[in-house]
C-alpha cells in the first residue's frame, strides 16, 4: 500500500481519499453520503464523502465542542 493521495471535486463537493490504486469491485455505504470502497480481497482502497464541506465542517465542530466541555468540566 502506498501513500494515500486526497483529492476534492469543487464543483461536485466530494472528498475522494485513495488508500491503494487496486481495483474498485465492491462498495459499502458506511453513512450517509459516505461510501467504502473495497477491492477484490475486501480491503478497503478508497473512500468517498459526497457533500464534504458540510461533513468536515460539521465533524470539526463537533469534536471541537465535546473537547472544549471537556476542558471546562475538568
């Protein structure tokens, strides 16, 4: 396996994140709008997240929030 590579589709907002250049041969939609995607074997070789901006923004805030509680409660 080599270096991932990332990739974001302006246009379409999606984020593809290649772990291996294998063949695509199945898929699991792991959550909404985001897709696995697995080679021959079962590995996972790629991940697709449609809508990205609104998922990233959304995870950084929520891990950020739940650390600053933390923080405060500490």
């Amino acid at each position: 396996m080599g270096n991932p590579k990332m990739t974001y589709f302006k246009e379409e907002d999606i984020l593809y994140l290649v772990i291996s250049e294998e063949k695509e041969v199945d898929s699991i939609e792991i959550s909404p709008n985001i897709t696995a995607e697995l080679n021959e074997a079962g590995e996972l070789i790629g991940i697709e997240i449609i809508n990205a901006s609104g998922f990233l923004r959304d995870s950084v805030l929520e891990s950020t929030q739940a650390k600053l509680l933390k923080l405060k409660a500490a």
